[in-house]
C-alpha cells in the first residue's frame, strides 16, 4: 500500500510518502489510521486527533469506514479550509 502524506501530516511524519504493508485485519481507513498511529512516535504525532485527518483513497475523498486494500494509494492530508 502506498501512502502520501501532504501539509503538517508530511512534516509530522517526516517524510512525503512511504510504502507499507499492514496486517490483513486493517480493512478500513479507520484501521489503517490507527494501525499508522502505533508504528512510530512520528505517526502518533501525525494521527494524534484522527477527526482532523482527511483521506483519500486512489484520489477518491475517503471515510473512516470505507475499505482499503494492500494495491491502493492513500493519501492524507490536513482539512482545507478557503475563503
């Protein structure tokens, strides 16, 4: 699974892209997020508040509950905000 991390989520992270192979049991976006979160302090930092995350899943706007699968590109980012 390919991960992209834009804004403060690359900056907390620490890098603009990685490439990860979760457990099978993380099927959800959800999942994903708090599987990252336990990976390093950096992604604990990055995914301290998950109501603020935004995702996308294969450029597609991305629930918490909507599937992930080891092909997919995940993208998360900060909310964007205009005006």
């Amino acid at each position: 699974m390919k991960l992209l991390y834009f804004s403060w989520m690359r900056d907390r992270v620490g890098m603009a892209a990685e490439t990860v192979w979760p457990p099978e049991d993380v099927t959800t976006v959800g999942q994903l997020i708090t599987w990252l979160a336990q990976q390093s302090s950096s992604h604990a930092a990055a995914f301290a508040d998950p109501s603020i995350v935004r995702c996308a899943v294969n450029q597609e706007y991305a629930r918490a509950e909507e599937a992930v699968g080891p092909d997919d590109e995940v993208a998360f980012f900060p909310p964007v905000t205009g005006g």
